[in-house]
C-alpha cells in the first residue's frame, strides 16, 4: 500500500501517521486516514492548472 511506504520513507507523513497512532487510533485506522490525505495531495497536484513555461 502507497500510505504504508510514504510513512516509512517520508517525514511529514510519517509524523501525521505517529501523531495518529498517539490518539489512540489502531495501525489500519491510521494508515486509511494517511492514504485519505494522501489521496487529497494527489488530487491537489492533478487538478491544478499547468503552463509550460
């Protein structure tokens, strides 16, 4: 799973991830939540608009 790899090898994500597990949520429960985020990043970068400069 993509969540699953960018908490492992990158730091922002992995910190979301953590603060998760800190509020007392499961491992899957945080790792859906970190894929959601993820989802909405994705989301945010294909629907922006791009000029070729």
């Amino acid at each position: 799973m993509a969540a699953n790899v960018a908490r492992q090898n990158d730091e922002n994500l992995g910190t979301y991830y953590y603060g998760k597990i800190e509020n007392g949520k499961h491992h899957k429960s945080a790792l859906n939540a970190l894929a959601a985020k993820l989802f909405r990043i994705v989301y945010w970068v294909i629907d922006k608009e791009y000029k070729v400069q």
